[in-house]
C-alpha cells in the first residue's frame, strides 16, 4: 500500500466492504429484494462513462433474474451523463422485453433534468420515493 492509496488527511477512511462497484469513491450500488417481488437497485454517486458499465451490469444481472417489478433508485445519483442515460434507455428495453415493470426513483435535477432536456423523461414512470 503507498500513501496514495491512504485517505487524505482529515478525509474520513470509506470502507468498499459490500459494494459491488470498482469506482468505489465515485458510484456506490447496492440490491434489495421486497417480500412483494420488487427489486430495488439504489445508485449512490456518479453515472458517467466510467461508472455506467458497472451500472448496466448489475441492472441487467437483476432482469435476468425477471423479477416483478425493478426500480431504480437514483435517489443519491449527484451527476448523471450520456451514458448513464443511455444505460436507463437500454434497460427500459431490457424491461419491457421481459414484461418486467420499470421505475426510476427521480428526486434531484441532477437526474430529473438530463431526462428533461434530452426528452427521455416519457419512456420512464418516474416516482419521487419508493413507496407507490
């Protein structure tokens, strides 16, 4: 280990224990299963070109497995690019493929707005929280 790899002074140690994502400092995901079936996929983070592939793995790793209903949560999300833009394209046609019910969790304009703009925001049932 060199100091490189050492938090900053002053800079609190983050843990990577649990996360299925390499770009542990930028996008965080995390999986629950609800008693009813739901698969809710939470994004903590950045979804960007580094960050997305990890994204789109394990979205279509959680279709394969045709649950009831998969939302997203991007909750947490701080930026979302073109190509965390085009993963939620690619997995709402994954989803409707699998007759799979899709929804994003949308509470910030760092997502809300890219949707907006590039006028995806149609294709998607968009909530403000988990609850139905």
């Amino acid at each position: 280990m060199t100091t490189s790899d050492l938090p900053a002074e002053g800079q609190p140690d983050v843990s990577t224990e649990g996360t299925e994502a390499p770009f542990d400092d930028v996008i965080t995901l995390s999986t629950s299963t609800g008693e009813d079936g739901v698969v809710t996929v939470t994004v903590v983070g950045e979804v960007d070109t580094f960050t997305a592939p990890v994204l789109r793995s394990t979205l279509d790793n959680q279709l394969e497995q045709s649950p009831k209903e998969l939302v997203i949560d991007l909750s947490g999300v701080q930026f979302l690019g073109s190509a965390g833009l085009a993963v939620l394209v690619e997995t709402q046609k994954s989803s409707r493929a699998r007759e799979v019910s899709l929804r994003l969790i949308a509470t910030t304009r760092a997502v809300t707005r890219p949707l907006e703009v590039t006028g995806l925001i149609d294709l998607f049932t968009i909530a403000d929280s988990t609850a139905r």
